[in-house]
C-alpha cells in the first residue's frame, strides 16, 4: 500500500469517527429531550388526563385477559377487581415509563423515518401486550402469593418491563439496518 493510498485511508477513519461522535451526541440529545419532556408533563400535571385515560385503557385490557381466564373481573376507570383481588392501575403501573424510554431511543435514533413508523406501531403494540400480562400477572400474585405482590410490583416487574423495552428496540435496530441495507440494494 502506498503512503498516499493510507493517508487517505486515515482521513477517511477519522472523519467516519468525527461523523459517528456527532450522529451519537445527537441521539443522546434527542433521547434526552424527549424523556425529559416526559418527565416534565408528568411533574408539572399536564399528562394527567391522558395517563388516567391510558391506565383505563390497560384495566380494560386487563379485564378482557382476565375473564378469558375465568375471573369474574369488571374494571371501574382506573380499577379491575373481582370477587377474589382488586388492583389499582395508578400513574406508574400504566407502563407509560417503558413505552417512552422506547419511544424516545427510537425516535432518536439515526435512521429514516419509514423505518420509525413501523417501529413506533408494532414496538408499542407489543410494550401494551406486555404491560396488561404484568397487571394480569400481579393480579394472579396477589391472589396466590400476597405476600410477594409488592416486591413484584415495585421491584421485579419494573425492571424487567425496562428490560424488554431496550430489547424490543434492540430488535427494532436489527430489523430497521437490515431493512435499509436491503433499500439501497434494491
């Protein structure tokens, strides 16, 4: 290899490192706004009325699993109970905070905006899925396990709901990068 063939090979690395800095710093930035501006709605009140209804939202679906499953189970707003356990779908149990932590990581990632769409629907679609079988799930420990249904609904399930929100995007990545190889291929 010539001297000029890897001087050039070196200008050309170190502007792709100088481009990856800058398409990072922008993800973080977007990230970060996006979450903030979430938090922020969320202290100052204004997202009340839609998380209220967004709670609603996740009893009924939860109702609708839970009688499939033979309770007798009817919601009330923000409430599901039946005759054997009631649960409270409060500010937090609603899974908003996963949902935005995905949205934002997706939304602020560097790809075109065809390929966010996609991710935006099935990706919240599935996190939906996930939180009504986490309020079905504590509904059944709080039944047969009481004394746990705090340590799962504080602690565990959580966790593992922020979890399965950075995998879905990991999914989403790979999806969204194979799809747009196969775009410019095309």
């Amino acid at each position: 290899m010539s001297k000029k063939t890897t001087k050039l090979s070196k200008a050309v690395e170190k502007k792709d490192k100088k481009k990856s800095k800058i398409l990072l710093i922008k993800f973080l930035a977007g990230f970060v706004a996006i979450v903030s501006t979430y938090y922020i709605l969320l202290k100052t009140g204004l997202s009340e009325g839609f998380l209220e209804s967004f709670s609603s939202f996740n009893a009924w679906l939860s109702v609708i699993v839970l009688n499939v499953f033979g309770e007798d189970a009817v919601q009330s707003g923000i409430m599901l109970s039946s005759p054997r356990f009631m649960l409270t779908i409060g500010v937090g149990c609603e899974g908003s905070e996963p949902l935005v932590l995905f949205l934002a990581a997706l939304i602020a990632f560097p790809l075109a905006w065809k390929f966010k769409w996609q991710g935006i629907v099935a990706g919240s679609l599935i996190l939906i899925v996930l939180n009504v079988l986490r309020i079905v799930a504590l509904y059944y420990i709080g039944i047969h396990w009481h004394s746990m249904f705090e340590q799962f609904h504080t602690e565990i399930f959580p966790i593992i709901f922020i979890i399965f929100a950075m995998i879905t995007w990991l999914i989403w990545i790979n999806w969204a990068f194979n799809k747009s190889k196969l775009d410019k291929t095309a």
